[in-house]
C-alpha cells in the first residue's frame, strides 16, 4: 500500500516537470507532425507585399492526401495556374498553355526573358506542403515564446536569408543566383488542441539580382482547413502528364 502512494506522489510530482520540458519549439514540431500525418487537408495561402512591389500574387488554393495526390490552384491578377504533384511527377495548367508535364514546362522558350510558365513550373518543383513548410519555418526561428496568441519568434539571419532567396532546381545553367542583405523576419504559429491551423511569416531584406537591388518586405499566411474531409479530384489530362 505504501508503495502504491509513493508511486503515486512521484508520478504527480513529475508531471509538472514533463509538461515543462514540452518547449514552444517542440510543440510546433508535433503540430506540424500530426497535421502531415492526417489523411487529407486544404490550406489557403495569402502573400501581402510593400506598397513597392510589382508583383502582386493573389492567393494559392491547396489540397492534399496523404501518400496521394497534392493539387494548387494559384492566381495572379486576373490570371489562374493549376498545379497536380504525385510522388516526384507534377503537371502545370496555365492560361497560356494546357495540362503540361513539369518537365515540358520548365523548358526555355529561347526569349531571353521572363519565362512566367518556366518561373511556375520551378515554383512547382520546389513546393512544400504546409506540414513540411511549418517545421522548416520552425527549424528557421530563434527561441519560440508561447502567448494567448499563439507561438511567436524572429527568423535567424540564415532562415531569413533562405526564405528571401528564391533559386529554384534546374536554374540558369548552375550561375549566379541573387544575393540578399539586411535580411531579417519573424515567424507565428497558431495551434488548437495540439493541431496547427495557421501560420504566418514576415520577411524584410534587400534582394540583388544582375545588378537589380529589390526592397522586399513581405507576409505569408496559411491557413489549415477540411483536415481530414478534403476531396481531391484530378482531371484525366493532369493524370496522363504525371507519368
């Protein structure tokens, strides 16, 4: 019988300690693990950019299954580009052109400029879903503090860096990429019953591309919705350029 009690005590006592060794950090990265491990979601991605900025993206609709397929649809202006991933096939949709395979659309049209197809289709190559993104995102930040509002912290210099700088598989023939300075940022996720339902991210620095220098100053928002009551349907077109 005494021992049954002290057990007992012990086992209350330690709990408060168990509960502590649970960092922000830490729970972020389980939020993010159970969401990658959920049968199916939808997220909403919103970029808000300067008042200085020429690009202007609208948001990025997104479904997942788990082992399946991943489907986006992005929009630009007036303009919407849809996008099928399975494995490490993908297929692009864009005003301009029909289902293609990542491959064909990723070829360069020989025009010696902006290739807005060719730019997609790397985007494509390199996409993350939101439960691989927030780990990232997490692995990027300084010490995570936990408030009312959710989890909070600023980027490392080299997360920032990383974030700013977009240098896409397959480039220009391996040169050189943009280099990014002052770059700073912070990341904030929000968590409900231990599941992640949004994320956010603030990116500030100054990007240098042949000899171009672009302010950016730039907020990212997912949010996480429908876990496990999306459906996925993908045309026969996309299907067939995914082999």
């Amino acid at each position: 019988m005494k021992r049954h009690i002290f057990h007992g005590l012990m086992a209350l006592l330690a709990a408060p300690l168990l509960a502590a060794d649970a960092s922000p950090k830490a729970d972020v990265k389980n939020a993010a693990a159970v969401l990658g491990s959920q049968t199916n979601y939808s997220w909403r991605t919103t970029v808000e950019v300067g008042n200085n900025s020429r690009f202007r993206p609208g948001p990025t609709e997104g479904k997942t299954e788990k082992g399946g397929y991943t489907t986006l649809s992005m929009s630009f202006n007036d303009n919407t580009s849809e996008a099928v991933l399975k494995g490490t096939n993908g297929a692009l949709k864009t005003p301009d052109n029909g289902w293609q395979s990542l491959a064909e659309a990723a070829k360069d049209d020989g025009g010696g400029g902006f290739n807005p197809t060719l730019f997609l289709a790397r985007s494509v190559q390199n996409f993350k879903t939101p439960a691989v993104r927030a780990a990232d995102l997490c692995d990027q930040t300084k010490d995570l503090k936990k408030d009312t509002n959710g989890i909070s912290g600023d980027l490392t210099e080299d997360g920032a860096k990383a974030l700013l700088m977009f240098r896409p598989r397959g480039g220009n023939g391996g040169g050189e990429g943009p280099t990014v300075s002052n770059a700073k940022g912070s990341a904030k996720f929000w968590l409900k019953d231990g599941k992640l339902t949004k994320f956010q991210f603030h990116l500030q620095g100054t990007v240098s591309f042949n000899g171009n220098d672009r302010d950016v100053d730039r907020t990212t928002t997912v949010e996480i919705k429908d876990v496990n009551s999306t459906k996925i349907e993908v045309p026969d077109e996309a299907k067939k350029k995914l082999q």
